[in-house]
C-alpha cells in the first residue's frame, strides 16, 4: 500500500512541478504579443487563446499536486478541534462521501465532454480557429490525476490509523 500511494504521489509532483513551467511559455507568449502590438502594431490573432489554453492545462494538471501539498482550499475550523486521529478518520469519511462522488462524476463527464469534442474535431469559434479537442481532453486527465492523489491520500490516512505512519 505504501509503494503505491508514493507512486501517485511521485506521479502528481513529476506533472505538477512539469507544468509548472508552463507558466515561463504563457509569459513568453504574452510578452511577444505586446512586442507585436505595442512595437509594430501587428497583433497577433492566437496570442490571447493560446495563453488562456496554457493557463487552462497548468490550472487542471497542477489540481493533483495541489491535492498533494493539502494546498487547497478547505475549511479546517472544526477539524482543527479534533486529535490526529479523529481528523484522519473524517478525512476517510469525507473521502467517501464528498470527494470520490464529486471528482469521480466530474471526471466521467469529462470524458464525455472530451470525447464529443474529438468526434466532432471541435474548433474555437475564433478567427484563429485552434482545435479545442486537445485542451478538452486535459480535463479527464486532470480529474484522473485529481482522483488518484485523493486515493492515495485515503491511503495514506489508512495506514496512519493501522499505526504504519507517522503523520496524519
């Protein structure tokens, strides 16, 4: 159990931290837009789109790393009250009843959401026109990476309360 929840983990940081360069390409992008426009006042017709599907992939493929780090947003004012077991055993709870639920039908849906697009090789409605197929299927992929931290954070909360681990 304990190699696979460092395998997930390892997986969501490798992404998360790959991605996170992703941001230097959008700055880069944006930064020669402005060269363009301002400069020589020939805008480019892509630069906007392109940088909203960058941010786009670096928001959803970082989701699983964030997970990872417990960065995200959530409320801890009563679990905070709570021993180190007691919030583990929430955590479980929620895991089951709140999370798995959500992200597993968010991620199902997006496989439909994406899978329409490629059937019908989807293109924005823009003059630039870019196929929006490749950015759509970044959302089952992200939900997919979203739900297998989360999984491997049960994990880790299981083995916590089986006494294998330290922390919580």
């Amino acid at each position: 159990m304990k190699k696979l929840h460092l395998w997930l983990d390892n997986l969501n940081s490798a992404i998360g931290k790959g991605t996170s360069y992703l941001v230097i390409l959008m700055a880069a992008i944006v930064l020669y837009e402005v060269f363009m426009r301002y400069l020589f006042n020939k805008p480019t017709l892509w630069a906007l789109e392109l940088t909203t599907f960058i941010y786009g992939t670096h928001f959803m493929l970082g989701a699983g790393y964030v997970y990872l780090l417990k960065k995200h947003v959530h409320i801890e004012i009563v679990e905070q009250r709570f021993p180190d077991r007691t919030r583990a055993i929430l955590r479980i709870i929620t895991f089951w009843v709140i999370f798995l639920p959500f992200i597993g039908s968010m991620f199902l849906r997006s496989i439909f959401y994406a899978h329409k697009s490629w059937a019908m090789w989807e293109k924005a409605w823009t003059a630039w026109a870019p196929p929006l197929y490749p950015i759509k299927t970044v959302m089952p992929v992200a939900f997919l990476l979203l739900l297998l931290q989360g999984f491997s954070n049960f994990l880790k909360d299981v083995e916590y309360l089986k006494g294998g681990s330290n922390e919580p």
